[in-house]
C-alpha cells in the first residue's frame, strides 16, 4: 500500500491518497477528503491500470481526464499526488516527497 497525504493550500481540504495494487499493475486508489469535488473524483477513478496513466501521448489517462471535468480547481495538486500513488505503489518510481513552494515577491 502507498500513502501520500497532500496540503493543498488556500482551500485548506487535506487529502490523503492510497494506492493498492496486487499484480503492479493495476491500481485501486481511495481519497479521503472534506472537498465535495475530491471525494466525487474519488468516485469517478476507482481503479486504474498503471501503464495507461503514465503512458505520455495518453492524454494523461483517466486520473487527469476525470480531473479536469470535475475539479473546481485546475491547480488542485491532488492528481498529480494520484499518479505519485500510482508509480509507487507498481514500483515505476521511489516513494520520494515532492514540494511545490510558492513565494510571491513585490514588484520593484
């Protein structure tokens, strides 16, 4: 099992991702959220084949399809923390931190 838990930001809906899969390859992902949109995603993706999601002229497979049509927010960090999921838990990458920090500094 993977977990990734990701803080969001502004909107302040932690999430807490997990992936299972029993033959790494196909996926089963769960989304624990209080966002209404998360937890409909959640719905939406169920399980997804690992190869597919990572292919690059797929268009982005079906995380980021359902993504797009049902996030209220198109910087929502949680897909890409879906796909994380998904490469880690089928052995494609090292479970590794990844960090978006954002500064805003003043116009001279």
């Amino acid at each position: 099992m993977t977990r990734a838990e990701v803080q969001p930001g502004v909107c302040g809906f932690e999430v807490v991702v997990t992936a299972t899969s029993t033959d790494m390859r196909h996926v089963r992902l769960h989304l624990e959220s209080p966002c209404p949109a998360v937890s409909h995603l959640a719905a939406l993706v169920g399980e997804v084949d690992a190869f597919c999601e990572l292919e690059p002229d797929n268009a982005g497979g079906v995380i980021w399809r359902m993504a797009i049509s049902n996030l209220y927010c198109g910087g929502c960090p949680v897909p890409a923390a879906m796909v994380k999921a998904v490469e880690v838990e089928t052995g494609l990458a090292q479970p590794r931190d990844v960090t978006i920090r954002l500064e805003q500094e003043a116009d001279e």
